[in-house]
C-alpha cells in the first residue's frame, strides 16, 4: 500500500471506529510495509487531515453543493489538503488522489481537485473570512471557553499553536549519561537553550530511547516533578504514573535511592510503565496495579506507607497537550471537564490518607481548564482542613513555548 492509501484507510477507520488515532495508525503501520519517509508522509496527512477538518469541509461545501457520501468526503479532505495545506504540486496530488477512489467516484474526484485549483484564491479568500472555528478547525465549544479564559487573542494563538505538528523532544537520562557525553554519542540532538535537561530531534530518536539515555516527552512536563522535590532515600507514591516519563525523572532526582510505588489502573498502561522504568535504569521503582476511584489499597502499597511524598498527576481531558493529541478536539464534550474534576477529587481523597503528616502532595494534569486545575484546589481546601497550598505552576503554550501543564504543592499539616 502506498503512503496515501495507508492515509486514506487510517481516516476511514477513524470515522467509523471509537478509536484514538494515534492508536488506528499504529495498527495501520503494523499492517502493512513502509519506508520511514513514506511512514512520515502517511502521519503528515492522516494528522493533517484531522487537525484541518472543518476548514476542509468547508472547501468541499464551496465546491460540491450537492451531497457527498463519507467515503467520497475522506478523499476529497486527502486531495485538498495537498492541494492547500501541504503544497503537494497540482498533478500528483490530484492523479494520486484520484487513483484512490472506487471507479465509479473518480470522475467526481478528478472534477472536485480541478474546480479547486482553478478556484484556489476565491476558496482561500472565503475560508479567511469565516470564524475561527472553521479557520482553525476546532470545535466552537472550546473556542468560547478559551475566549472566556484567556481572551480572543490569546484563543486564536492556542489554536493555531495546536494545528503545529508537535516537536520531538527527549529528556536526557542522568541515571546512565552526561549531556555531554549524550551529544558526542547523538550528533544530531539539538540543544535546548532554555532548558540543560533536554534535547530536539528532527526525528525519532529510537536507538537513544532503546539505549534508556533519553526519554521522549515535552519539558512541561518535569514541572510537577520539580516542584515534589524529592530527596535520595525517601519514599515516593506516583499514583498515576503511566507511561512512566515522570516516574523515571524522580528516580533520577532521588539519585536512584530510596523508593518509588508506581501505580497505574490499566494493566497494557502498567506493562508500558515497568518497560520505560527498567530501561531507564530507574530500580528503586516498583508498579502496582490499582483503581483509585474503585480498588482497595493493596497490602503490599499500605505497608509502604506512610509516604513522604504523593504525585497525583491525575487523568484529565489533556487540552494543554492537543497538538500532540491530534483527534482530542473531536473527541471532547462540554460535559467532560466537570467529570473529570469529579473524578479527580476522588483520587486525591484515596490516595491522601497514605501520605505522612508533614509530607508534600503535587497534583498535576496537562489541562489548561481551570475545573481541572484551581477549582479542583480550591474544593480539596475547603473539604480537607489538614492541606494547605504552598506554591503553584504552569506551563502556557503561547507564553512558554513548551505544552500546557499545570501543578500545586499542597502540604498535609498533620
């Protein structure tokens, strides 16, 4: 199958399944042979697609008044945004695209694309001149609360900043190498200027991450691990630690003495968590599965305790990482932030209880809505007279340049 084709059924499968699209091209790679540029060009257009969908329906309304069935529709949004968007030259995006369709649709196709390109200025002009939501491809929804939150500028800039393809940047792994040594050994990491720990890479860095010398996440997110503090030899609840990017960089902090329980709910989240720890090297780590919301506290977690520090890094609906989360806007309901602020409450009345008095609790998420950050806060303050807020920190995209993460340190006063 070629790059396209692999595309093209990557965007049906994700219309017509309840599936993540990271996870849908992933099948889609195992199932078939490509090489690593047409492996990259099948995720810029799949990822190009989805994170353009309104604008590209749009363009389709403009051109074909008259309805066009979902198998047809997929097409066209390929075609069009080579046409628009990637700049493919006129002839192989459209023969290529073409050559994707049934027999009976590619008369339609080949017609389509052409109107387009002859109508290209017009179409560009009239997508200007719509709202954001149609410019941008998000959902109006999330347009007005960001609006609401943060001002029209300001939404305008996190929409675009999520329509960017993600950077690939990697933390390097102090347990087993210096930087400098990292750089001598990986000539083609690019230093961070803003942060030492961290590196760029213009592609996948596999044989750093197989080697455990880097761990592939953005730099928000060691702010919560930061703001713990954690110290050699004590005892640590990561209570949500899956996949295990912070779980490895508190191991690294605590110099790899002491202990760190792991825990995560999913038992494929809890295998990809005990593969990244022991590939970093991080060996005061051990995992246990547990439901805060649902499972007793297993013998094992409660001898541990009384911890000195807990990470709640809790589940969240994840708008500060959208660019990374290509299809997330799709997915999301104005109903989701209050449900997760419940159930982010819940953990952190579980897991409180295993925290020793005088310790430290992080709660985190990588949301940028304030249900799932300062009211969550401000309820846990009003409901547990025993904490007390002592420092909080965010990461904005279009402040700070990384993705969005939010963290407070809270203090169990006895």
């Amino acid at each position: 199958m070629s790059a396209r084709s692999v595309a093209l059924n990557a965007l049906r499968r994700w219309r017509q399944e309840n599936d993540r699209a990271d996870a849908i091209i992933a099948r889609s790679f195992v199932e078939t042979t490509l090489s690593a540029a047409d492996r990259a060009f099948a995720l810029e257009l799949f990822y190009g697609v989805l994170r353009n969908l309104t604008l590209l329906d749009f363009w389709i309304a403009q051109l074909r008044r008259p309805h066009v069935d979902a198998g047809l529709r997929d097409v066209l949004r390929l075609g069009l945004y080579q046409l628009f968007l990637l700049k493919t030259p006129d002839h192989a995006a459209v023969n290529e695209t073409v050559g994707l369709a049934s027999t009976r649709g590619r008369e339609l196709i080949n017609a389509v694309l052409r109107a387009a390109i002859r109508r290209r200025n017009e179409l560009r002009s009239r997508a200007a001149a719509q709202p954001l939501s149609v410019r941008q491809s998000h959902p109006q929804f999330l347009i007005a609360r960001w609006e609401g939150n943060f001002g029209a500028e300001t939404a305008e800039a996190l929409c675009r900043w999520n329509n960017q393809p993600p950077p690939i940047y990697g933390r390097l792994n102090g347990v087993k190498i210096g930087r400098e040594n990292f750089l001598q050994l990986y000539p083609d990491a690019r230093h961070l200027s803003r942060n030492d720990e961290f590196v760029a890479f213009e592609t996948f860095p596999k044989a750093a991450v197989e080697n455990g010398h880097c761990y592939v996440q953005d730099p928000s997110t060691t702010i919560a691990c930061r703001l713990l503090d954690p110290q050699p030899g004590e005892k640590l609840l990561d209570a949500c630690a899956a996949p295990g990017g912070k779980t490895g960089y508190l191991a690294e902090l605590m110099q790899n003495r002491g202990l760190i329980v792991a825990c995560d709910r999913a038992a494929e989240r809890l295998a990809l968590l005990d593969e990244n720890v022991k590939r970093m090297g991080a060996a005061i780590v051990e995992t246990f599965p547990i439901d805060w919301t649902r499972d007793p506290v297993p013998g094992k977690i409660a001898a541990a305790a009384p911890f000195d520090r807990v990470l709640i890094d809790a589940p969240c609906t994840n708008t500060g990482v959208m660019r990374r989360r290509v299809d997330l806007r799709w997915r999301l309901t104005p109903a989701d932030f209050k449900r997760m602020q419940k159930r982010q409450i819940e953990i952190v009345r579980a897991v409180l209880p295993l925290l020793r008095a005088g310790g430290a609790l992080v709660y985190s998420t990588c949301s940028l809505e304030p249900e799932e950050n300062e009211e969550v806060v401000e309820a846990l303050l009003d409901e547990m007279s025993i904490l007390r807020a002592q420092q909080e920190k965010r990461s904005l995209p279009f402040r700070d340049g990384f993705d969005g993460a939010y963290a407070v340190r809270l203090l169990k006063t006895r």
